[in-house]
C-alpha cells in the first residue's frame, strides 16, 4: 500500500524526557510562543502521548513532502510554500486516517492520528523515531532531504520496533539565524514567536501590526520561507509528487488588487480547501494592505 509518504520512524510511547520538558516550559514561561497562545494549554498531554489514547506503546512519526515544483511568478504576494496547495490538513488527515484503519486491521489494537489535531510534540516524536533532527531554525531536517515536510503522528497501543534517534545536529552552521529578518531565532533553539513574521502573519489578528515587522514584511502575505531558504539541507529539495501540494491558480495570482476586490464570501470559497482559510480574511487584508 503506498500513500506518499516521504519517511516513518516508530519510537515507544513515554513519558518526553524531562529535559525537553523543561526546554518546552521554559520557551512558554518567557513568553516566547507570542499570539500562540494555544501552545501553552494542555501541558500535561504534550508530555505523554500515552493521556492521548489509553495503553499507548508506539508513536509512528510520518512525514510527507511538499517542496513545490512551480514557485509564484514575481510580483505575487508571497506565500510560503506549505500554503501553496490544498490544506495539509485534509490531505495528511485522508491519509493518515486510511493507514490507522490498516494498522487496526493487522494489530487488532487502536490507533489515534494527529495532524495538528492534538498537543503532541511532533518534532521531539520525529527525532526520536529517526526522522530527522530539529534545525536551529527550529524544523524537522531529515538528513539528505531538508525540512519542506509536512508531520503527522499515529499514536497506537501496537507495540511496534523503536527506531534508533536521530543524532545528527546543526553543528556551527548558523544561516538561518543569519538570514531571519527579524532577529527570531536566537541561541534558545526555538523560534520568538513575538518576533516571527511566520507567526504574526498567520497568528496575530491584531488590526495593526508593529512598524518594525511592517518594515521587513516586503510583500509577505502568508508566512516567511526564508531560515529553510536558507539552509543548507534545502539546497538540493526535490520537489513534492502529491499534486495535491502544486501552487493554485488564487495562490499563484494573488495580487493587493485582489485581494482589496475580495469579498468575505469570496475570501471563503476561493480558499476553503487552503491552508489560508486558516487566516481570517481580516487577517489578509491587513497583511496584503501593508
Ligand atoms: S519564519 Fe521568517 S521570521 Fe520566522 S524565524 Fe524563520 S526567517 Fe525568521
Ligand atoms: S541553516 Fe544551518 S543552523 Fe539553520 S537549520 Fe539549517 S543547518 Fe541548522
């Protein structure tokens, strides 16, 4: 049965060591999550996949490319990348829905997909079934493929292999913290979403944003690619086989005219089935005035 995905890696189902507990309370207790305020709820369920679903023995860690094979023309109000295509959360939740059925069939045990639907450490689960590594640019780098991966989980109570952890890390290579406009990768290892453009893009509704982030937005709309444009393990990304992920027609074409033109029921149809219906069409707006 093949469905597309790039990479799977199983790792037992414990407790997170306490190590990136601390890591994770440390980010949220300095405020560092910003306007993703939901990152700081449901503690107790990041730390053990096993309050996810009773008897849990495995996370399966699976990833999928989406590094596209045509880019926005220029010109276009950018978007990045994830957003090109259909939403990854249908796309990932068809999938990953159809593959727990099969496991449940073979095993007889449950299963529990998670695709951004429940507080799960999904980088921390990735490394540690041997994905990848988490970048100081804070993605799942999977060695020799990059970090344009969507990630999922299937939490189940099969008990399955382990993988071996991935060990590899950044070294001294720091481009990204270089190339971020704003100053938000720091020597922490995670990302200050108060400074992220990604985040306050997509996050932050607020009617205005700061004129600092007003200033290096550019014509930003959706997102920022540029600390995975500029990593070395990015260099050399093949492009995604799930036609799914090609860049649309609204994402290719996306102009201030056009979007100004946009009605909320507009706004609505042309990207029901896009990562960007996730933003409010107030939120787009804003962006696409600045
Ligand atoms: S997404 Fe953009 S703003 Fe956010 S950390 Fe990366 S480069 Fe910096
Ligand atoms: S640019 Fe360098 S430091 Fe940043 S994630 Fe890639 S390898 Fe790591």
């Amino acid at each position: 049965m093949s469905m597309g995905f790039d990479a799977c890696g199983f790792a037992a189902a414990v407790a997170v060591d306490d190590e990136a507990v601390a890591r994770y309370d440390r980010w949220i207790d300095q405020g560092r999550n910003g306007c993703m305020q939901w990152a700081a709820g449901h503690r107790d369920l990041r730390r053990d996949p096993a309050l996810l679903l009773e008897g849990a023995r495995t996370v399966i860690s699976l990833a999928m490319n989406y590094y596209p094979v045509t880019c926005q023309p220029p010109g276009a109000l950018r978007v990045a990348y994830y957003a090109y295509g259909r939403d990854y959360h249908e796309v990932l939740r068809e999938k990953m829905t159809r593959l727990a059925h099969f496991i449940e069939e073979i095993t007889h045990c449950t299963t529990r997909p998670c695709v951004d639907s429940a507080p799960i450490r999904e980088r921390y689960w990735a490394q540690r079934a041997g994905l990848g590594f988490i970048g100081r640019n804070n993605c799942l780098i999977l060695p020799g493929k990059g970090s344009y991966y969507f990630l999922g989980e299937i939490v189940t109570t099969a008990q399955l292999p382990p993988d071996e952890p991935c060990t590899l890390s950044c070294g001294d290579c720091g481009k990204c913290v270089a190339a971020c406009p704003t100053g938000a990768l720091g020597d922490e290892g995670a990302a200050d979403c108060r400074r992220c453009l990604s985040c306050l893009l997509i996050e932050n509704h607020d009617e205005e944003l700061p004129e600092w982030a007003r200033d290096v937005m550019g014509d930003r709309v959706v997102g920022c690619d540029e600390c995975q444009l500029a990593c070395p393990h990015n260099a050399h990304a093949a492009a995604t086989q799930i036609e799914d992920f090609a860049l649309t027609e609204a994402v290719k074409n996306l102009s201030r005219d056009r979007i100004e033109a946009m009605t909320s029921g507009e706004f609505k149809r042309t990207f029901a089935h896009s990562a960007i219906s996730r933003l409010r069409f107030k939120t787009l707006r804003r962006n696409a005035k600045i």
